[in-house]
C-alpha cells in the first residue's frame, strides 16, 4: 500500500467523523460539547464493519522484536529490581492508603490514542491505524517487564493475579481490549460515557470481586481537545473550566459506584512538545497537519500568537486537573483516592544525548513508540512510589532511577498518606 493510497483512506477517516458530528444533537455550542450518530442502529454497525476491516487490512503489528522503536530487552540474568514480598499486604487491606502494589488486583484505563498505544509498533504509515494496546504505558500487559515495562507488567511482579490488561492489538470492539476504554479521537467531553462504561465492564467480570477486590485506575485524555478542536470553539477559554466539570462528574461516579478505587490522572503532555520540533521529518510535518490542526497547517491560519493562546489553555487543563484531584471531596475516604501524577508536565524528548530523541515516538512523532510508552509506564509507576510534593515531572531512561517498595515506605502515596 503506498502513501497516496493510505493518505486517501485517512481521508475517508476524516469524513467519516466529520459527517457523524454534523449529523450528532448538540447540547451547547462548542464542537467538543457535541453528541454523534454512531452508538445508534445503523450507523453504529457500520462503523464496526469499517473498524473490523481496517483491523484486518493493516494487520497485527506489536509482536514486531526489532527496530528503534523497541526498548532494550532486560537480559533475563538480571532479577527484577524489587523485593516483591514487600509489594504485597498479607491480608486485604480496608484502607485505600495502606495499598500496597501487589494489593491491586484490577487495572483499567480511560483515554484517547495515547492509551490505546496507536501506532506504537509503527514503522510506516499504515501501522499508525493499529492500535498496540497490548503495548500502552498505563493498561497494556503484553508480555513481562522484561521488554514491555507497562504500569501492568510492573504490577504483575507484585501480583501475578491482576486483570484487566489489555492483550496484543485490539480496538475497542474486541475482547482482548479489557479494561481499557480508550478511544482514539476521545475528548474531555466523553469521560463520564467512558465512567459508566468501564463499571459496567468491571461489575460483569467474573474474575473480579466488584466489592472487595482494590482497582486502580488511570486517566488521561485532552489531547484531541487542544489539537484539534480547540479553534473551532466559539469560547476556547471556556475549555478549562468544561474539562474541570467533566472531570469532576467522571470521578464521584467512579467514586459512587465502584468501590475500592484508586485513580491516576495524568495530563496530556504539552502539545508543543512534538509539534513545535523544528528538525523533524517531513513524514511528521504532514501527518501533524491533521493530527493537530489547530498548531500545524493553514486550515485555521495558525500563528505563533495563537499557538502561545491555545498552550495558555492546556497549562489551565493541567491545573484544573490537579485542583480536582486534590478537592476535598475525594480526600480523607477509606475506599477512593485520586492523584495527580505529573510525570507529563515537564516532559523532554531530550533524551540519551539527543536534541530530540525520535526513538521515544511513533512514526508519526506524536504517538509514542513502545520504547516511548515504556518509559511513560515506568514513569507513572515511579509517581506512585513518590511522596507529593516530590514527584518527579519528566520521564526518565528506564531504571535509571526504579522505585520500590520498601519496609519504611511500602505504600501508595495519596494526598493523605504523604
């Protein structure tokens, strides 16, 4: 398949989505506020086709063992760098701030692309349709630490037991998906939808114990919200405050109807991270195009005094972000905690001696790579073994610096145990 080909077919994408949000019902002005036409009748199963045969058209890609896109695989001579009998409690504790690793016994995610690991395994343009969930940082369980060091196959050290990871490529529509219920294209406004989603999921597991077994939880979305349909907003400054509520709504249902959770959010890193790299391919300056049109292109006559207003508007979502989390409603609770990890906000691609190092990202330099979303999850992880206030806020090469759990600190931090 050449780029032409491939171009059209994501040209058929877009038109595809941009008929399904002229066709929704909307609520409020904003395009962000907006509902679709695909979860009725229909269309709906027509979408499904279309995903199944792009699915099957692209072909499985994350079982790829070479290219620059890997992590170095951990020579099996070496031990894993923790004492697991430290990571686990002896018996289930009541407290959601007496949780050790091993206690999680359910791992989910909420997301857009960045969670479904698009293109992760990515070493040409149609890869970038493949979602390699199975690779994702926080929710993919492909594999061991060993060459996938997720947040998942970190825990499995601890517990063998966990479910709820994803399994290989997979969309949505497909069962080795799990508990992650990320989807490409999602926005801020699709949280509470993906809330009642995933509980539902969980409670009809039967691998799980809905009431007794400890879950952890990991949020991150905003991305297609600040790339793409920032500027066409008729009150960009309103986002913020929309994604605030959004995120509220999102964690008192989770809180309300799934006991013993644990949340993770974590903020999208800053867009101009990859879009503003002045050096890189010309590949990744036409895919950024549509991948973010509200920085990249002449679609919305971008300039450098709107690319400064709309990343003025991301640092307000990543503030909000953390103002939620840390709200005093979901503080001093026995079966919910939510925090902030902030491995994101700072985030360089100045990496091993590079000015930016294209390794860390997908073919498309604004995906990460498998070696990219390794370092995420091995980034997350740390977080969570970090009191706040003393969190790192940039990832780092893997296991330069590993945390584990020790016996005067075997705990997750929360805001009420640090």
């Amino acid at each position: 398949m050449n780029f032409l080909t491939g171009a059209i077919k994501c040209l058929f994408c877009g038109i595809l989505v941009l008929v399904v949000f002229r066709t929704g019902s909307t609520s409020a002005g904003d395009i962000t506020d907006q509902t679709t036409s695909l979860d009725q009748g229909l269309l709906r199963n027509l979408f499904h086709l279309f995903r199944h045969w792009m699915f099957n058209f692209v072909g499985q890609t994350g079982l790829k063992t070479r290219g620059s896109f890997l992590q170095e695989k951990i020579p099996d001579s070496l031990p894993f760098p923790c004492d697991v009998t430290i990571g686990r409690s002896k018996q289930v504790p009541r407290s959601v701030h007496k949780l050790r690793p091993g206690d999680f016994n359910v791992i989910a995610a909420m997301g857009d692309s960045l969670t479904a690991a698009s293109g992760a395994s990515s070493s040409g343009f149609v890869d970038l349709y493949m979602e390699n969930r199975g690779l994702s940082w926080s929710i993919g369980g492909q594999w061991n630490w060993r060459n996938v060091t997720t947040l998942p196959n970190i825990l499995k050290e601890f517990n063998p037991k966990l479910v709820g990871y994803s399994l290989g490529d997979a969309y949505p529509i497909h069962r080795a998906t799990q508990f992650n219920m990320a989807e490409i294209g999602a926005v801020s406004y699709d949280m509470p939808f993906m809330a009642k989603s995933l509980v539902k999921r969980i409670r009809a597991d039967r691998r799980v114990d809905f009431k007794r077994d400890w879950k952890l939880v990991t949020i991150t979305i905003g991305g297609n919200d600040i790339c793409t349909f920032v500027c066409t907003m008729q009150r960009p400054e309103d986002l913020p405050v929309k994604h605030r509520l959004r995120m509220i709504k999102t964690l008192r249902y989770i809180r309300d109807n799934m006991p013993r959770t644990f949340v993770n959010i974590v903020s999208v890193p800053l867009v101009s991270t990859v879009v503003s790299i002045n050096s890189k391919p010309g590949v990744c300056h036409a895919l950024h195009h549509g991948e973010c049109s509200c920085w990249v292109g002449r679609l919305y006559n971008q300039t450098e005094a709107s690319r400064d207003r709309w990343r003025r508007i991301q640092q307000q979502m990543i503030k909000a972000e953390v103002e939620v989390s840390e709200m005093d409603e979901f503080r001093r609770l026995d079966e919910f905690a939510v925090v902030h990890q902030p491995w994101s906000t700072q985030l360089t691609l100045k990496m091993n001696g590079k000015d930016v190092d294209y390794s860390l990202l997908a073919y498309d330099c604004f995906h990460m790579s498998q070696k990219g979303n390794a370092f995420a999850g091995t980034a997350l992880w740390n977080n969570m073994l970090e009191p706040v206030g003393q969190k790192r806020t940039n990832w780092r090469p893997l296991f330069e610096k590993f945390h584990c759990p020790t016996a005067k600190a075997p705990y997750i931090y929360t805001y009420d145990n640090s």
